[in-house]
C-alpha cells in the first residue's frame, strides 16, 4: 500500500492527501487514491512530475482516473507526453491529439513520437494554445466510437481562431 509505505518513509497524512496520493476512508484511514490501477506520470513541459493518471487493472470503477487539479496541475493545460513529443513536433512541424496515455505509447511504439493526449479532459484553448508554441498543424486521432468522433468535430472552430491547420484522422469504425 503505498499510502502506508510514504507514512513510514516520513510524509505526512496531510501531504499525502495534499498532493492526491491518498484519500480518508470511511475508517478515517488513509487509502491509496490509485489503488488498482496502473499508474502513469504526468509531467509538464519541463520534465518535471505535476500529477498522475491511472487505469483500472480489474475489477469496478472508472476505467481511467486522473490526479485532481492542484497548484502544480491543471488538466486543462497540460498535455500528456509533451515532454517527450515537442522536439520531434518541432522537427517534424506536426503534433497529433488523442485521448489517452496509452494512445500515445501505442502511437511512439509505430514510430509517431509527435503525439500527446488530454489527461481525462476534453481538448481546450489552452491545450490548443499550448500545442501552436511549437506547430500549427494538429491532427486530432480520437477514437473512431461516436463520442471521440463527435468531439472532434467540434474542433474545427479552432481553425480560424487559431490559425492552425487542423485535421481529423479517419480511423476504423469501433476501434480504440
């Protein structure tokens, strides 16, 4: 449990539930915010670690969860895989927005190492603003259901706002 083991280690119940590590019980006892999930870090522009995200492994729940917005964090603004994207968006003069973090690792695994993702948020005019530091030409790859297709659709406003070349990549019917 990792709330346990940050006590034992010297942090303190208050900068556990501080930072969204942990949560009170019913019991009144610390208990793990992430517990049963997959964690992914969340790092800001900089490299520097801002928050977490997590998908459930087994069991009910929300499938994905994210770390709550806090000083560091604002899941507006913040892009996840930025950090490790914005050089080759550079080079390559194009970025790519899906959903999710494993989206991202399955985009780098087939070579597209220009790709971020909302963290459980939908895309804004920060994220957008954001993204045209460094390209104006953004191609949106939600999922093909009819939630990420018809998000995407609402992206087009940003075309002239922006001035931005925007894209909606075609992808299969039901895939994820």
């Amino acid at each position: 449990e990792l709330s346990l083991k940050l006590q034992n280690s010297g942090h303190s119940r208050e900068d556990l539930l501080a930072v969204g590590l942990s949560l009170v019980n019913r019991h009144n006892r610390l208990q793990d915010y992430f517990r049963g999930r997959l964690m992914f870090p969340i790092f800001d522009k900089r490299d520097r670690p801002v928050a977490f995200g997590a998908r459930l492994l087994d069991g009910e729940g929300p499938k994905y969860i994210n770390s709550k917005d806090s000083a560091i964090y604002h899941k507006s603004r913040i892009l996840y895989g930025l950090n490790w994207a914005r050089s080759e968006i550079v080079s390559k003069d194009i970025a790519v927005v899906c959903e999710g973090y494993t989206d991202v690792m399955a985009f780098g695994l087939s070579g597209i190492g220009y790709s971020v993702a909302t963290c459980g948020t939908a895309l804004t005019d920060e994220h957008i603003q954001e993204l045209t530091r460094f390209t104006r030409n953004i191609v949106i790859a939600y999922d093909a259901d009819a939630a990420g297709q018809a998000a995407a659709a609402r992206f087009a406003q940003w075309e002239e706002s922006f001035d931005i070349t925007l894209t909606v990549a075609a992808l299969p019917a039901g895939a994820d």
